[in-house]
C-alpha cells in the first residue's frame, strides 16, 4: 500500500518484519488486562527506586536524541520548511538511526503503564494513555520502513525536549521534599498541546510547499496529530477549565486523580508518580 520500503534501512532490528512490533503490542494490551487482575487483590508497589532509574534513563535518552537530531538536521542542511527523503546523503542516515531509537523508545515506555498496573493507578490508564502508547510504537515501525528522516525529523525533536522536561518533572516527583517545587505540571501539558500543533503545521508545510515528501504519508500524520489535539484538548479542558470542588485542592476521591493535569493524559501517563497527597 505505502509503495517500496527504503533500502537504507533494511536489515535494521525489529525493522524487516512487522511481526515483533505487532506482537509487543499485543503482548502490551494483554499484560494491562492481566496485570490488573493480578494486582486487584494485593497491595500496590512503591517501585521508588526503580522509578528513579527508569526516568533519569527516559530523560537521558530524550537529551541524545534531541542533540543528535539537531546535530544531524543541521549537518544535512535540513529544510524547515520541507524536506525530501535522499537530497542529504549521510546526514540522512544519521537522521534515521536517531529515529530508530525514537522508535525503540515507544517501546521502552510501554513500561510507563506497567508501572500504573503495579502501583494500582488504575484510573489513569484511560483510552487516551493506552491509545497514545500503542499507536506511537505502530506508526514509527512504518515511518522507519518508508520515511526515516527527511521532513519525519521536526515531530521526535519537539517531543524528545517535552521528554527531557516530562521525565525530568517525574524523576523529581519521587523525591517528597521536591513536590512543593512542581508547580509547573499545567504548563507541560500545554507544552505537549503545542508540540502537536507545531507539527501539524510543519506537516502540512510540505503539502503546500512540496519537496518530494511522500504525499499520503504528511496527511495521514497530520491527521493522526489531530486525533490527540482533540483528545488532548478534552483532558485539558476537564482539568483545568472546570469550576474547583470544595477542598479539591486538599483531597481527591478515587477516580480523580487528575487535578495534577496528568493523571489521565499521557503525561501521567508516564509511570504513576503524582503527588505526595495522591500517594
């Protein structure tokens, strides 16, 4: 259907059949459904010490990736405007191992709802976390295989720096002396609105503009975008824009954890680490 894959990256791992992406994914939707049933009647896990490790590796991975895609874009003479798939020659390519990892790495934060299902934040593995982990990690295994730089470069730089700010903010949240200085929750969720917008936009540059960039592929982006915008848009929209409850600030009912702004988006979605008064 998308035509011939691109032979710069054939025999790259995970890339030549679509069957470990689809099979992970499934392995992931299985494990929330039977990771909750397991957990139902135990007591939730603190995993601390684990949440740490895991989110000072997501945010240095996000900090090597944002480098080196700017690094390589810049090296290749990228476009902003628009860019084609081969005008670059080896920058190109340097583009394209970036983005395989950017790729590994939805993979990697599938852990972030594991971790949800072992602290029994169950109310925060809503349609929007799920949908959002599992589409990501699907689309990339088809944006390496036939667009794996050129114009597919801007949407993983924006979203390696949320990244670096988003597990940042996490890795910071396990530590309870360190609440009282994340007051700035709001603002990455309207980071993370603004990040999908920029892309769309730079998306749909090169459908005005063109350079070569496969057509279908900048449409069905960019309506996929849309797609979180609008759900995005919804959490947003629910947590922040709502009239408060009495003493909402002070407690919060099961089901409702999400007055941090991240408790039912992909945010939170990170791996279950709120608030001291959450906790």
């Amino acid at each position: 259907m998308f035509g011939p894959r691109d032979s710069r990256v054939r025999g790259w791992f995970m890339l030549d059949s679509y069957l470990p992406t689809f099979s992970l994914t499934a392995v992931y939707l299985l494990s929330i459904w039977l990771g909750n049933k397991y957990m139902k009647n135990r007591p939730a896990l603190s995993l601390r010490g684990i949440l740490t490790l895991y989110n000072l590796g997501i945010t240095l991975l996000s900090v090597y990736m944002l480098v080196e895609l700017i690094l390589s874009s810049w090296e290749g003479g990228y476009n902003l405007q628009c860019q084609d798939l081969a005008s670059a020659g080896e920058a190109d390519v340097r583009v394209a191992k970036v983005l395989w990892w950017y790729y590994f790495s939805k993979l990697i934060e599938f852990v972030d709802t594991i971790f949800f299902v072992l602290r029994k934040k169950t109310s925060q593995i809503t349609f929007l976390h799920v949908y959002h982990h599992a589409s990501m990690f699907n689309i990339w295994w088809c944006v390496l295989n036939w667009i794996p730089c050129g114009q597919s470069f801007f949407g993983p730089t924006l979203n390696s720096f949320i990244h670096i700010l988003m597990y940042s903010y996490y890795g910071l949240s396990v530590f309870p002396s360190m609440h009282k200085y994340l007051w700035w929750k709001k603002y990455l969720t309207q980071a993370q609105l603004l990040q999908f917008v920029l892309t769309i936009t730079h998306t749909m540059s090169a459908v005005v503009k063109p350079c070569g960039f496969p057509m279908g592929c900048l449409i069905f982006q960019s309506s996929y975008m849309l797609t979180l915008v609008i759900l995005f848009l919804n959490f947003y929209f629910q947590t922040y824009r709502k009239k408060p409850m009495k003493k909402e600030m002070e407690e919060s009912p099961a089901g409702k954890e999400v007055k941090n702004g991240f408790s039912k988006a992909y945010f939170p979605a990170a791996n279950g680490v709120i608030s001291k008064k959450t906790q």
